[in-house]
C-alpha cells in the first residue's frame, strides 16, 4: 500500500477512535449537568443527552469522512506524520469546539432557569435611622 493509503486508514482510526472516546465521556458525565440544566427532569434530560450524542457523532463523522481526502500526497514516514497531524489537529479542534459551543448553551439555559425558579427578594424589615433607602 502506498503512504497516503496507509494515512487515509490512520485517520480514519484515530479519528473515529477519538469521536466515540468524546462522545461517551460526555455522554456520561454530562448527564448530570443537564439533569441541573432541567431542573431536575431526569427523563428530559436523558432524552436530551441521548439527541446530542447522535448529533454529535453525525457531525463529527461528517467532518471526518468529508476530511478524508488531502492534497498533500506524503511519499515517505516524515509526509504521513505531518498530514496525520495536521488532519487529527483539525478533528480534536472541532471535537473541543463543539464541547465549549454545548456548554455555553446548557448553562445559559441553566442560568436562565435558575432565575425563573428564583425566589423574589426579601423586603427589608427594618430601617436605619440616617440612611436613605
């Protein structure tokens, strides 16, 4: 097999390797920040764990088999490597981008509904002479 053969088939292994690592760890330590995120509802917030992680890997999949394919031809070790990691450096960034991208919605989600379930303010009960409210 050639050298861009045998990057094609590291890739791919290393990429998809590195999807299903992300995505069950995610999966499974996320849930519950989502269940805090949902007040609570378990079964919601399953659901919703459920639906990221399937949309998750179709992007990532995506990303990685539209990927695939390099203009650079390497011929020899040296060539495999750089394209290797120029090509998983590219996967890890999206992978990482899409994580702080998710976190950003959930908790601004989460702190919204933190508010809506907030207490309103306690009046004061008592006034100190001098000081103007």
């Amino acid at each position: 097999m050639t050298p861009i053969v045998w990057t094609y088939i590291s890739y791919l292994i290393i990429s998809v390797a590195l999807t299903i690592w992300v995505a069950r760890t995610l999966f499974k330590n996320g849930r519950i920040f989502l269940v805090d995120s949902f007040l609570g509802n378990e079964p919601l917030a399953d659901s919703i764990n459920h639906l990221l992680v399937v949309g998750f890997y179709l992007i990532n999949f995506g990303y990685v088999t539209m990927a695939l394919k390099s203009a650079d031809k390497p011929v020899d070790l040296q060539g495999v490597l750089e394209t290797l990691s120029g090509k998983i450096g590219w996967v890890l960034l999206i992978l990482g981008g899409m994580h702080f991208f998710n976190l950003f919605i959930f908790s601004k989600m989460r702190k919204r509904a933190l508010l809506q379930n907030a207490l309103p303010p306690v009046p004061p009960q008592v006034f100190v002479q001098g000081v103007t409210p």
